[in-house]
C-alpha cells in the first residue's frame, strides 16, 4: 500500500487540531444544554424521496447502495436488482446521506411527535455530506452544531429573538480561545416579500435568489438579472437594491424601509408584520448582546423553507469565509397534513469555523495529547510500579501515560517533549548502603519546561490547573 | 408527507435514551484520555479498493455516489460518468462508507507518519455502516469506539495487556449506572496457529473461521465442517475442539494446552511464544482487574489481520448478544512497504450496548431535558424579566429554560413535570398598598416533585448536586 493522500473536501485533523474541534463543540454543547436544549442525533442516511424534496440540492446529495447491488461490481451480483436505471426507479426505497440536520429533525419529530413533548428544544452536532465541489471553507464532509425549537401547530415569536441570542453566547464563549467576534446578520422574510410584492414584483423566490448573490456578482449584474430572470423593471430592480442596501442595528432600519416602501407609493400589511417582528429582534438583541446582530436587508438565504426570521453570522475580519452560522423560522417544514409543526434553528458551520482557526493561526491546543504526566520506567522489570504510579495518578483525575520503553532517561523525557507533555515522574532509586541495607528514595516529578524536579507522592501530588488537560488558547 | 417510518438497522434514540448514549460515550472518552489517549477523527468514507483489501467484509460496504452520476435518477446526467458498471472500472475514484475504525486508522497512520508521534496512542468514537441483514444488536449504522496504540516499526508486547485492561476500567466505570459485569475473553493468534500446525492442519486461517461458528452450530457440525472444508481428520478435528474448550483465567490454562499438545506428540516454537503472551496476559489481569479477563482458546476472531492477542468481551448475564468489545495485535495493516506500523486495540460496539440497556430497562435518565429550572412567565410583558433570572442562572453554570407562554402557572409547571425539569421558578410579585405604595416580593422557587417553595435569590440559589444536570441511573 503506497501512502495515501488526503481526499479533497474531506478535512481531517491531526491531534492538535482535533483538541481545538472538540473544544469548540463541547463549549457549544454546554451553552445550547444550560440553555435548555436537548441533544439528540438521527441516523445518517434517509430515504431519498424525502432528501430531494427541496429540488434546489438535489445535486449535492450522495447516494448509497449496497456493494453487492452495484453492476460489474466486485463482490455484486448483476442480477440481483437490476441496473442503476432500475434502482433510481425505486426512489422510495433509495437511501442518501443528509445534506443538512434541519430535514432529517424534521422527519424526527413527524417520527416521534407522539414521543415528543411541545415546543420541543434539541440541539444536534453531526456529520453532513454534500457532493459540491470543494473550495476554501466548503466542504463534502463537515460537522455541524445545530439548534432548534419546534412547536406543535404553534410557535411563538420570540424563539425568533431568542434563538439568534444562544448562538451569539454559545459563539462568544470561544472569544476566550482566540475566535474572532462574529456578527449576526438578520433579515425577515415577510419584509422582503411583503416589499417586492407591494412593488408589483410576483416572482419573490426567483427576486430572493438573485438577491442572493449580490455579494458574488455585484449589484450591477443583480439588476440586469433581475429584470432579465424576474420580470422586473429597470425601477423596480433598483428598488430592490436599495432595499438590500438597508443595514443597522437598531429601529432605525424599520423607518428606512417603510420611507422606501412610502417613496415607491405603497403600503403591505405583511411588510408591517415583517418590520414589527424585525425591529423586536434588533431591540431586544440591543439589549442582551449589544454590538452582535446586525439587520441586513440583503440576507435572503437560499433555502425556500424560511418563512420569518432568516439568519446569517460572519467572523469579523473572515467575512470572505462567508457565512458560520445560519438559519431561519420555518412554518411548513415538518407536516404529516394532519398536524405542522413551525420551529426556528440556526446552524453552525464547525468545520468551516475550525478550518479557518486552524489554517489561520488563529488558536493553538497547547498539546496534542490529554497526557498531563509520563511516567518513567526504569527497566522492564519495574514496569508494574510505573503502571501504579499512573493508575493512582488517574484514580485522582489526572491523565498519565507509562514510558513504552526502559529507554534511558534522557530519551524518555524526548518522549514526553515531543508530545507537549510537561511532566515526567522518577520512581524513587533503590540504594544498598555498605552494610548492606536497601533503602528507597522518594519518587520526583520534573517539569520538563523549566527542568525543575522535586519529591512527590503519587497519592498527593497534582499538576497546576492549567496543565491538566490540553487547552485551546490564542496562538 | 406522511408520518415517517423508522428505518430497520438504523437506531435512533429519544432523548432520554441519549442522555444515556451520551453518557456511555463521555465516560468512555474520559477514561480513554486519562490513559493517554488523544482523540482523532477520520472522514466516513474511503476509496473503495482500500475498503475492499479484506474480502470477507466486501459484501457490507456501503458504496458512495453523486445523484448526477447515478444514471436514470432525477437530477441524474445519464451521459456523465457513464453506466455502473464503467463506475465500477474506476475502483481506486469510487467511495464507501467505513464499516469500522481500525483500517481508516490505519490508513490515517500512513498518511500522517511524518507528523506523528509513535508510539501512537488514540481514540476514535465515530459512527460506522454496514449492508449487513439487521439483528438484535446488529445494525446498518452504529457507534463504535476505539482504542489503538500503534509503533514504528515495532510494539512492545506489554501493549497487548494494558489496553483490554483500558477496556476493562472503561466499562467498569459504566457499573455504577446499571451496567452488567463484563468478562473480556482473550486468546493468542499464536497459540492458534502453533497447535494448528503442529497438529500438521495447514488451512490455518479456514480452522480459525470454523472454530468462531462454535458457538452458532455447536461443536458436532463444528468438527464435521473441520473434516469437510479444511482437510482434518477427524483426530484432528477433536483435538481442534479439545483446544477450543479450554478456559480459565489463570496459568493453569497455559498447563492443560501445553498437555495437549504433548499428547498429540509435538512441541512448537510458535505455540510456546503464543502460550507465555498469553500467560502473562492473564496473569497481569488477574492482578489489576481480577475477575475480568479471562483466557478462552476457542475466541478466533473473524478478521484475518490479527497476528498476536484477540479480544471478545460479553456482558455477564447478556452473553446471547455477542460481543460488546472486541480486538486484537495485528503486525501488517498499516504498511507502506517502506515501513510497517504494528498495532493493537478494541473497539466498543456502543450501540449494541445502548441498544441492550435502553431495551433491557437496566438503566434510565432521570430525564430528557438539560433543564434544571423552568423560569416561569407572569405575563408576555415581564418575559425580559424571566430572560433575565434565566441568565443568572446559566451564568452561574445551572441549566435554565423559561417557560413558552405566559399560560396560567398551572400549566407552567405540567410542562416542566412533563419534561422531568424538577424546579420551576416564580418572579417575586408586585404588590399595591392602599396608599399606593409598590412593593415586590422576593422570587420563589419550587420543587416541583416534593411541593416544597422556599424565597430564592437567582444570584445565590443552586439546586441539589444531583439535580443539577440529567444523570444515568439503573432502573
């Protein structure tokens, strides 16, 4: 086997790195949990049909099929179920990976609705697969950490507030590491369609998708689509960017928008609506975590679930990574017809996020291994000591690890600074004095960064906090 | 969309039985990295001739492909990348899900050499897929856990007895939820093939494979296959399962195969090695785990990489479920022809365990929600205020959630019963006097289980240690 080389769009850490992803999704999990939410997780693969529901991914998803039903595969059986034509008929019966955790949570609580008590809070940390084509920051196989409440038949608005504001703590609890401040840019989907409706605009989906790209494109290129794809006046499309151009974090963007809506002679109820819920979010925000979210009246996301509130959060100084976190009020999503079942979410991108901390330099794990002591062991027959040594060590919370080898010393503590493990444990030496008497010396323990070695008791000594365990800290 | 249907072999937990999964899974990590283990992950697929090295699993490969290159599927260009069976031409581009952690460990190892240190001990807690028919505890998709510690070049053989060792205190550590005793089974590839070919049996590795349906067909079909399929004798068959039925959990095992052999007239090189590994295996176990590890020399492991030790464990009292933690020495997998990287480790089927204490009832969440305290709401106008003691609260590291409506305090707290959150917190009152003097209340908190309500400050109060978050308890 000649060695193997990575696969594009699907990171891998090594174990410093793996330190820094870990860190960064147990301090989420311990926000999303104090806040209430509920972990769970849903099984990888769902039934096709059911992936491809919202057509505008179709492309990313990956299908799976048994090896022994793949044509002129080895090992598969060419008669077994037909050709790949014959399969792809059989859509119901296709599994594919998820592409995100919002559909699979959806099926989930269709699922599991009579299980499930209401609203019901979860958060949901896994892998996604999609089969684009890997870039900088996008990825075929990545993590994400994932919050939602869900309601049955009803959901009330101010999840919409509240939901935006887990997510700037759960993020802000990553300052302390190094992550750079974020900031959540918010939108409602009642204004936007409320707003191109009462222009006289009836395509709101395709006038969303085009404003979607003015970051890409630039507002030149937005108009001439607009009025190319959309139906849109040369008027109109103006309106529309300059709509897009509103931005601020307080209740001024509310009467920015309606002067724009009363400049081009029109009122909506829903734009009203959109603007009420809008101007609630950035006061409240204001309020519990001041300077974080933004409104932005650019935001339109690209899934057409949203019906509220939509979400997008950039690193300050990383805002060409684009989006770490995003999300939206949904109403229709989860609906078996009988009942519906409207939640909100939002979504962090880790990989995305631990990509750009590792490659930037932004945080380092101050070691690789959870090792805080290597004990030494002197020679092979003594290696039952050094096991207990470290047993206790462990017993009292404290991770150790036993030499591999009676290598000498010196090489044992190489062992130990290559792995950033900052200290070794001596075992006490025997010594037999001139008549004959063995007598054992106490065991010492040497930090290896400043060469200090004294006495210590296996039962009794601890390391300082702050080397106990591996720790992320600004690089 | 109709209400969905569980997919069989694809185990999804409510959420109280992931606060049990998540349990298992954070103790397991905890020990793990207390022995010095660092935590890696690696990506869920792998190049299909990588997967496909071992030919007896080919069969449960899960193989990946783009919805645009499956031909006749929606989205689907028929013209892309050809028919399945062109695809399948293409092995070394096309993609599977990995059905376990050791070989995409392996090929980490290979990849990273140059950046590891060795030897090199880690973790890896990972989902993985297999095509194979669902059983009772027996899934498509399941967790699995793993420890490895793998050398340069070469591994010293004590490696062999710490890490079922690691196993044993790892799952011991699980007893004080409800989890039944384990008993890890050990056995020594050596011993094996050493009593195999000093017997004259050559088809060393088709006795290994009949010997482990022992326990599926019994010992009669076990020496009639022996006879059947690998060119016994039937003198040989018996003293194959004469072999296979000794056990115990001192040396005295190593006494009866030595007599063994010497009755059937051969002494072996290979036999004797294998003999003192495990000898010293038991008798290392026997001082730090007693009862634990017991040798049985009928254990033979399905996988062909083994070359030293192999490990089964069984659940005391569940022994019908199969083994719940498995592994061995294996000399050959990770190696690029340049260099061999010999390992060993074991890998906890996390799912089939949880499965079997969820389904069994031996253990249960004391509940499904983080929530510690439910801050109820007055009316929708004081719900800042609710925000507000919710926040103290958490930042003082209790989980809190505030209740969804401002509903009558009567239901406020059926949804806090119903979710198990067992305090639910009061707002002090306003009060009028007559000469219109406004005074408030102290806020109150009240344990829901017992009725008890007491004056509290959100600044100062905490719940009971035991209350603060769900724990696992038995049942």
């Amino acid at each position: 086997m000649a060695r193997p080389t990575p696969l594009s769009g699907f990171p891998e850490w090594l174990p410093d790195g793996r330190v820094v992803e870990q860190h960064v999704l147990d301090t989420l999990r311990r926000t999303f949990e104090l806040h209430g939410f509920a972990g769970i997780e849903t099984r990888a693969a769902e039934p096709l049909d059911q992936l491809l529901r919202k057509g505008e991914t179709s492309k990313e998803v990956y299908v799976l099929s048994r090896l022994q039903d793949v044509p002129g595969a080895q090992g598969g059986d060419d008669a077994a179920e037909g050709t790949g034509t014959d399969r792809a008929g059989a859509r119901d019966k296709q599994l594919g990976l998820h592409f995100d955790l919002t559909v699979p949570f959806a099926r989930y609580v269709l699922e599991n609705s009579g299980k499930l008590s209401f609203p019901f809070k979860r958060h949901q940390i896994q892998k996604v697969w999609r089969g684009e084509r890997p870039q900088d920051g996008r990825f075929r196989e990545f993590v994400q950490a994932d919050i939602d409440v869900v309601g049955a038949g009803t959901l009330p608005y101010h999840y919409e507030v509240e939901l935006p504001l887990v997510m700037a703590e759960a993020l802000g609890a990553l300052r302390e590491i190094g992550v750079p401040e974020v900031r959540i840019l918010v939108n409602n989907r009642r204004v936007a369609e409320g707003f191109y409706r009462g222009l006289g605009l009836e395509d709101v989906d395709g006038v969303l998708r085009t404003i979607d790209k003015l970051d890409k494109i630039g507002p030149a290129k937005v108009a001439d689509a607009l009025v190319a794809e959309t139906g849109a006046t040369p008027e109109q499309a103006q309106a529309c960017l300059d709509l897009a151009a509103i931005r601020g974090s307080d209740s001024g963007v509310v009467d920015q928008v309606r002067a724009l809506a009363a400049s081009h002679g029109f009122t909506s109820e829903l734009l009203d609506q959109g603007l009420e819920e809008l101007g609630a979010l950035v006061e409240a925000a204001a309020v519990r975590a001041p300077g974080v979210v933004v409104a932005d009246l650019k935001i339109a996301r690209g899934l057409d679930y949203y019906t509220g509130s939509v979400y997008e959060t950039v690193l300050v100084g990383h805002e060409q990574l684009g989006s770490i976190c995003s999300g939206g009020r949904y109403d229709t999503l989860a609906s078996d017809g009988a009942n519906t079942y409207p939640g909100v979410g939002l979504s962090v991108g880790v990989s995305r996020l631990v990509s750009r901390l590792l490659g930037s330099g932004l945080v380092r794990a101050t070691r690789g291994v959870p090792t805080a002591v290597l004990v030494a062991v002197s020679d092979e027959e003594h290696r039952a000591q050094s096991d207990a040594v470290a047993a206790t060590l462990r017993a009292r919370g404290i991770p150790a690890d036993v030499a591999p080898t009676a290598a000498r010393f010196g090489k044992q503590i190489r062992y130990a600074d290559r792995r950033g493990i900052p200290f070794v444990w001596f075992e006490g030496r025997e010594t037999v004095s001139d008549d004959g008497q063995v007598t054992v010396g106490a065991d010492q323990v040497k930090d290896i960064r400043s060469g200090e070695q004294v006495d210590a008791d296996p039962a009794v000594w601890a390391p300082p906090s702050e080397d106990l365990w591996p720790r992320v800290v600004p690089a």
